[in-house]
C-alpha cells in the first residue's frame, strides 16, 4: 500500500466514522456497506499499528495467543 492509497483510505475511514456517528444521533440504521467499511477502516489501522511496533521492535504478543492461533483455536 502506497502512502497516497494510505492517505486516501484515511480520508474514506474518517467519512465513514463521522457518517456513523451522525447516523447514530439521528437514530438510523446503519448500512451493512457502512458497517464493513468501518470494520475495515478499523482492520488497517490495526494491522498498522502492528507494523509499526514490529519494526520498532516493542511488538509484544501473548505466547498462549500465538499457540491458540497456530492450533486454530477459538482466541477468546
């Protein structure tokens, strides 16, 4: 992902949170487009994020986590 496709999904993910949260004042329903593209938009910024203390080298994770995830097991 190019920094001009990060900018651009950055701006689509801040439409998107500031539609929500007008749409939730007003009390409609939100859209199942609506409702992935956020899970989405919150998806990147994880894996972003992860990226980030990855090459920094603070990434930090659960052992138990990796295991359960390895073995295909419900991490809950």
């Amino acid at each position: 992902m190019t920094n001009s496709d990060k900018k651009d999904f950055q701006e689509v993910a801040g439409n998107i949170n500031a539609n929500v949260s007008g749409e939730r004042k007003q009390g409609r329903r939100r859209s199942p487009t609506l409702l992935k593209m956020q899970w989405l938009a919150e998806r990147v910024r994880k894996s972003e994020r992860i990226r980030k203390q990855v090459q920094e080298g603070t990434y930090k994770a659960e052992s138990s986590d990796v295991a359960r995830a390895l073995l295909g097991l419900d991490i809950g």
